[in-house]
C-alpha cells in the first residue's frame, strides 16, 4: 500500500476516533468522500465498515451505559426498518436526490437553532419524531452513508443532555454499523485482507477516541449544542455541494 494511502486512512481513523467520542459521529459523514480520493467508492465502504466499528467499540467503552436506555429502545426498530427499506429499494432511489434532502433539512434545522431558538419543533420532538429520524438515519446510513445528521436533528430537537448525546449515538451506530456488517459479509466484499487493513490502525483509533472524549469533557452543554448545530450546517453545505 503506498505511503500517501496509509496516511490517508491514519487520518480518516483519527478523525473517526475524535468525532465519535466528541460529537456523536458528526464527522463521519466526510470519511467515505475522503477515503476516496485514493480508493473506489466500493473499496472505501467497504474498509469504512470495520474502521466505524472499531471506532464504535471504543466509544461504547468510553460511555459505557451512560446512554439513554428508553430512547435507545425507541431507535433501534426504526434503524432496523430504515436498513431494510434502503436495501429494497436501492435500486429505485436517486441517491443524488436523497443526498440533497438531508442536506436540506441539516441547513434548515442548523439556521432555525442558531438564529430562530424560540420556535419549537414539536413533530420531531415526540415518540413518532423518534421512529422517523431514526428510520432516515438507517436508510441514509445505507445508500448515501450519511447516517448521523438525522439523529443529531433529532438529539438536538429534544434537548438530549450532553453525555446522553454522545453515549446513546455511540449505542445506536454500534449496532447499525453491526447490522449493516451482515449484509456486506453476505455480499462477500468483506475479506481477510480489508479486515487486517483496519485492524492495523486500531492504535490510531485509540488515541483519536481519547482525544474526542478529553474535547468532550472540557464543553459544557451550551457550548456542545452550539457546536453540533454548526457542524450540522457544515454537513448540509457538504452534502450539498458533493456528488
């Protein structure tokens, strides 16, 4: 593997690392796109997987069972029927379409919390909001891996304390990067060679989690929303203007 490729990914894994820990995933959304400057679309989906799911055991450690159990509950069966839609009907979805969607409704839900605070969105803020944004999550993780700005719409929405935030998102990927792992091994794309590629970068992983979770703990609750409704518009803008 050439130099300029190993750099690339030490940097994906790092970022990875830090966004999970930090920002419940918010970065991840620009890894693909990056991984793809030196690998096609297939190779770089296909080493993402491990690379997320390491990164997720390392966030579920960090966070160990400080998530919120009853939301956590509610998201898990949309996630499911989200993953299982997309898979039925990738071959009928304008991914593009999709893509500008969520960029959308990321720019639309970041302007409204940064500059129109006071008004409420209560269709998300419910049990049904919770099945919804958890749904699109599962189906935008699936076709345009792009997973994580619906959940954090709907984490935002409701206020979600700081620590839950980051804990139950941690929860949440770790389990539908698991589910989603059984399709790509079905598929047979996940082989020995790409799993021993990830695994190399584990020590990468581990200090990109403990720098998220340091970042983490020196943000008080202002500062993170703050934050994450900014990171929310830097992904729409993304999403945006990305094929």
């Amino acid at each position: 593997m050439e130099i300029s490729a190993v750099l690339l990914i030490a940097f994906v894994v790092l970022l990875i690392g830090i966004s999970k820990s930090a920002f419940a995933g918010a970065l991840g959304v620009f890894a693909v796109p990056l991984l793809m400057l030196k690998f096609s679309a297939i190779e770089a989906i296909t080493l993402m997987l491990p690379l997320l799911i390491i990164a997720d055991m390392m966030s579920v450690k960090s966070f160990w069972k400080k998530w919120d159990k009853a939301l956590l509950a509610k998201l898990i069966p949309g996630a499911i029927i989200g993953i299982v839609c997309a898979n039925l009907l990738m071959d009928f979805v304008n991914a593009g379409h999709l893509r500008y969607f969520i960029a959308f409704i990321c720019i639309a839900f970041a302007v409204k919390n940064i500059g129109f605070k006071k008004l409420q969105l209560s269709f998300v803020n419910n049990r049904f909001g919770a099945y919804v944004m958890s749904a699109t999550s599962g189906i935008t993780s699936t076709l345009v891996h792009a997973g994580g700005p619906p959940l954090i719409i709907y984490f935002t929405a409701i206020g979600l304390a700081q620590t839950k935030f980051v804990a139950t998102a941690a929860a949440f990927f770790a389990i539908m990067n698991i589910i989603k792992l059984i399709g790509v091994v079905s598929l047979g794309l996940l082989t020995f060679d790409v799993v021993l590629k990830a695994l190399m970068f584990v020590p990468l992983a581990l200090i990109g989690n403990w720098l998220g979770v340091k970042i983490n703990q020196h943000l008080d609750k202002q500062r993170f929303l703050k934050i994450m409704n900014y990171l929310l518009l830097l992904l729409g803008l993304w999403l945006l203007c990305t094929k």
